[in-house]
C-alpha cells in the first residue's frame, strides 16, 4: 500500500537522484573512523556530508563579513539513504534550492560516488534576524543569491 504522502514526497522526485539536477558540488570523502563494524559509513556521516554542501554553498552571505549578510539556521532535516558508502571512497554532494518562502527556503541534495546515488536529503532553512534572534523575511538580495543556485531539474514546486 503505498501513501499519498509517499508519493508527494520530495526525496521520492527521480530528479534528485541524476548529478545533472546540481549546479553547486562539493568533494567529501568517507574517512576510516566514518566507518562502522559492517565496514561502511555508518548512517551519521551522510548527515556530516550534506551540511558540508550546505555550509560551503550558504558561506558566502553567511560569512561575518558578507554583504549582504544572511544568518540561515536549520529548522528540519531528512534524508534518504539508498546506498552503503566505503572507506576510501570520494563522496561528491550537488546542493539546489527547491524552494523558497518569505522566511525560509528548502535546500535538496545528492551525494554521489561516481554516477551511483547514495543518498539524498531535504533541509528547510529559516533566515534569522541576528538581533532579535527570531525569523524574518528574506530580503531580495538573499532571495536573488538563493535562486541562483535552484535546482536544475526542480522536482516540482512547493508551497511556502
């Protein structure tokens, strides 16, 4: 039996799993102690991965330094794990926006080792106010460098 739910799910979009769908790339690789008693990455380093793509395509509004300067937090996170990953292997993660709200946009990711997928994972970011420490809206400037990096291949568009 399979759920409405399951089929409107966003890691569910075949898309996400084809390297074309990502502009943005970052190169990680599964280290010795990533490595769990089977011998594969154990299911924690997937998580460590795609905040490593987040992280590197968010720095550089985020940086103390940026201008204009955007503080985005993680409010949720989920992934999908399709694949066991080795030690030495070289992990590749394709960061896009699939969407973006007023005060928050949804950020999809791939981590591939060669052509095969072995994860894929959605996070939904919510731009802070550094001073009032609670939400606000995005302001243009941030919205036009969040869509520079929209998924090539978007799985469909979502309501914010």
């Amino acid at each position: 039996m399979t759920s409405s739910k399951a089929v409107s799910d966003p890691l569910n979009a075949p898309q996400l799993k084809q390297r074309a769908a990502y502009s943005h790339w970052v190169r990680e690789h599964v280290r010795w102690s990533d490595t769990d008693m089977a011998g594969h990455a154990n299911n924690l380093v997937y998580g460590a991965f795609a905040e490593t793509g987040r992280a590197i395509l968010l720095r550089r509004f985020m940086a103390a330094d940026a201008d204009p300067r955007a503080l985005l937090v993680l409010a949720e996170f989920r992934i999908k794990f399709l694949s066991e990953a080795h030690w030495p292997a070289e992990v590749d993660v394709g960061t896009g926006v699939s969407a973006i709200g007023t005060r928050s946009c949804r950020m999809v990711q791939g981590m591939f080792i060669g052509e095969r997928c072995i994860s894929v994972a959605e996070s939904v970011l919510v731009l802070v106010d550094e001073g009032t420490r609670r939400s606000s809206d995005i302001p243009p400037a941030i919205r036009s460098l969040l869509l520079e990096h929209t998924l090539i291949a978007a799985p469909e568009p979502l309501a914010s």
